[in-house]
C-alpha cells in the first residue's frame, strides 16, 4: 500500500473509503489529492493511493455496473437527448486508471452538440473496447438511420479527426 495513506486525516480517510466503496474513484482520488498536495503529492500518487484502497477493501467496493450496449437502451437514451442525432460517433479516451476505453456519443443538430450514450471499458473476457463499440454504434446508427463514425476504432487514438471535422470540408458554403 502507499505510505502516502498515513499521513491522511481520519476523517479524509474515511471519505476516501467511503467513496471507494460506493466506486466513486474520482471523488476519492480529489480527496486524497487535496489532501496531500501540499506535501507535494500529485495526481498520479494520488490514484495509487486509491488504487491501494480498492485492493484493500476488495469485494465490498460495490462496483459500477457497466453501460449498457444494447439497442434498447442506447435508443433510449438518444431518445432523452434535447435535440435530433445527426450521427453517432465513437472515440477514445484514456487515463490512468481505466487505460484506454471508448466513448459512444450522439452527435446532435438542432441544438447542435453532443450527448453522452455509453463508454466501453475493456472488461476481463469481453470484446475489445473498439469492437464492442463499433458494433453497438453501427447497430443504433443503422437503426436511427444516420451516419456512424469512428475513425480509429482499431487503434486507441484520442486526436482522430471528429465527425463534424470529418464531414463539414465536404459540404458546400
């Protein structure tokens, strides 16, 4: 475990766990960093410290339950978004906790933005990130009717060109 854990106070100790108990990893990590930035503590040994604290507490840490891929629920949840699905679209993302994973997004028009629909982590035995990212992205896309895009989904890469780049050269002024 990091020695870092002992110079935490009870009380922030007992957040940390709390939060880690319940997977809320982010909060726990801020914590501990608050904690100990002044001791020259940085992000990165902040998450070792709560990475510690998963491994400590083990099978009681109530783990997140991943986002559901299938048809269904992914329509479900463009269907709550405020505005119509342009595209659907996939793309990378990573940190030091997760290692690379893959957001699926919908690409919004009219408001024009964009609204979260599931990020794929890799799971022990389950398919790549990639894979199961872009087989539910084709699978809602086809269904919505519009465009899918993922322009690495082979190779983790967090600065892939971005369907709105991609598609707005091609149009006409």
């Amino acid at each position: 475990m990091s020695g870092w854990w002992a110079y935490l106070d009870e009380r922030t100790c007992r957040q940390v766990d709390a939060d880690v108990l319940r997977d809320r990893r982010l909060s726990a990590v801020r914590s501990v960093w608050e904690a100990l930035r002044p001791l020259g503590v940085g992000l990165h040994e902040a998450e070792r410290v709560v990475h510690a604290r998963y491994e400590a507490l083990g099978d009681r840490v109530q783990h997140t339950l991943p986002d559901p891929l299938d048809l269904p629920s992914l329509e479900a949840r463009a269907a709550a978004l405020p505005g119509r699905v342009a595209a659907v679209e996939a793309l990378w993302d990573g940190d030091t906790v997760h290692d690379w994973f893959v957001v699926l997004l919908a690409v919004l028009d009219a408001p024009e933005g964009e609204g979260h629909l599931a990020t794929v982590y890799r799971r022990p035995g389950g398919a790549p990130p990639g894979d199961a990212a872009t087989k539910a992205g084709r699978t809602l896309a086809s269904h919505l009717g519009v465009p899918f895009h993922f322009a690495s989904p082979d190779i983790p890469d967090d600065d892939a060109p971005r369907w709105r780049a991609v598609r707005r050269p091609t149009e006409g002024p």
